[in-house]
C-alpha cells in the first residue's frame, strides 16, 4: 500500500507538469532580460522591457521558439520542486511541528511551518540546481543558426553550442559531473527565499480565513491564498533570481554569487536586484495562482487524499 507522504508527493508531482507547458515562454523573456550578452554579440540588447523582449523574440525567432527553448529542462524541474516544496509539505511541517512537542495541520506554530519551508526550499534548490542551470544556458544561448552562427540571441555572431536540453547536459557535462552543479549555492538561497514566501504563505493564508473568517476550504479559498503567496514570493526572492540567472549563464570560471550581486549593484544600482520582477511575477503569480488549486484538486480527485492542511 502506498504511504500517505508518496501519494502527495506525486500528486504534486503530477500537478506541476501543467507549469512549464503553460508558463516556460515567460522563462525566456526573463532570461533574455536579465542575461548579460557575450563578448562581440552583433545583436543589439534586451532593453526593451517585458513586452519588447517579447515582441522582439516572436518577430526574430517566432512562437514556437518563445514557447518551447529549455521546456524539457523545464519539465524536469517543476517536477522536482513542486513535489518537493509542496507535494512533501505537510509531512515535514507536521515533523518539525511534533519535535518542538505542537499540534499538526494548520494548527501547527509558524515556526514549524517556516522552517520546514526553509529545510524544503534548500533540498529542492539543490535538486532543481542542475535542471534549471541547463534551461537558463539554453534560453540564454537559444536563437537562430546561419552557417553555424547565432544570428539572435544573446550570442549571436558567435558558434551554436547548445541545441536543446540534452545537448545543454551533455555540454555541461564535459566539465565533469560536479558541473551541473554550478550555481547550487544561489540556487538554494533563492529556492528558500522562495519556498517560505509562497508554500507556508499559502497555507497560513488558508488557515487563517477558515479559522478567522469561516470560509470554506475550496477553490475559491485555494485561488485567494495563491495571490498573496505569488505576490509575497516573488518579491521575496527577486534579488537572488537576479544574482542567479548572473551566475549560472556565465558558465565554468564565472562570477561568484558574491560577484555578481556586486555587479548588479554596479551597473544598475539596487533596484537593479528588482529588473525582471515582472516576467518573473508573470511565471510565479499565476503558478500560485493556479498550481496550489490544481494540487489540491488532483490530490483529491485523482490520489483520493484532503485538501492540504
């Protein structure tokens, strides 16, 4: 018989496949946008904002290209962190809430249920590292080929290196397999940034409005909760996302986290941590949104479990 924890691991799992077919296209706005171009790229920069970086990649690359650059990658990610993050939530919450001798579900303490967004954000950053280090070099390194030269993209008038997803492994790879590594540190960082603005958010929201307010645990408590997680998350985590995307394009003998925070610090000043929030609020907005409801709904249709709490 399958444990309680592993049905809402999966159902999580199962849920998340949903995010990069919907949502990947504003992945590479935001890593069009917050990539530094190579040395000699004869294309002019991403200074557009939202829209002309968008605008600008559907007219040079076209829909498909926009949609579907590092989508495997990406897939393999949203897999791995959304049943980590939250499809193994309430078993870690629930374990942190009995060492410290509380109650379990939603009566649990806020400690309990920000450190298990802690413990959780760090596993799943650094199981997600090597997965969202090969999208962001595939989007980063995405654009149209002419004789075997990017004519678009970040590195065009430079050699196509990357082809996709596999091929970004199998490049990455080559530097030994501590390589796919790179990056982990923001990677954690900014996953438990993300993970306890958004995962114990979300619950503490719906725990609050049942209990405070007397509303019933559904979809419409479940779309509410989702906006302030989304809001409230990728605030939180848009100064790492910016350092992120800095280090992990750059490759093997790149900039340091360190370094590249003061780069950022230098070239646009603070509110540079915040370029891109935009996209960014556009892939995580809707993925809190949408992604908690659509949890809860297949982990009750579909695996024959509560709604979480």
């Amino acid at each position: 018989m399958v444990s309680r924890p592993v049905k809402e691991v999966a159902a999580a799992m199962v849920a998340a496949t949903a995010v990069p077919t919907a949502l990947n296209w504003t992945d590479v706005i935001k890593t069009r946008m917050q990539g530094v171009a190579a040395s000699g790229c004869t294309a002019a920069p991403y200074n557009g904002g939202f829209r002309g970086t968008a605008q600008r990649i559907f007219a040079e690359e076209g829909l498909l290209a926009l949609w579907s650059t590092g989508m495997l990658a990406s897939l393999g990610r949203e897999c791995t962190v959304v049943g980590t993050r939250i499809g193994a939530y309430p078993a870690v919450r629930d374990a942190m809430s009995f060492l410290a001798k509380g109650k379990g579900g939603g009566d649990a303490g806020l400690g309990s249920k920000f450190s298990a967004g802690v413990v959780l954000g760090a596993l799943s950053g650094l199981l997600a590292s090597p997965f969202d280090l090969v999208r962001i070099r595939v989007q980063a390194e995405a654009g149209l080929v002419s004789n075997g030269l990017l004519t678009t993209g970040l590195r065009a008038g430079h050699p196509c290196r990357i082809t996709g997803s596999v091929s970004g492994f199998r490049l990455l790879l080559q530097d030994g397999v501590l390589s796919i590594f790179r990056g982990s540190g923001v990677n954690v960082v900014r996953s438990i940034c993300m993970t306890v603005g958004t995962v114990p958010v979300y619950e503490h929201t719906k725990h609050l409005a049942k209990t405070q307010t007397g509303l019933a645990d559904g979809p419409l408590l479940h779309f509410g909760a989702g906006m302030v997680a989304g809001i409230v998350g990728t605030s939180v985590t848009a100064p790492a996302d910016m350092i992120r995307t800095r280090v992990m394009q750059e490759g093997k003998g790149g900039a340091s986290m360190f370094g590249a925070a003061l780069a950022v610090a230098r070239e646009t000043g603070p509110l540079g941590f915040f370029r891109g929030w935009l996209p960014a609020y556009m892939r995580v907005g809707p993925l809190f949104l949408l992604m908690p409801a659509l949890v809860e709904q297949v982990r009750r249709r579909l695996f024959g479990l509560d709604y979480i709490v």
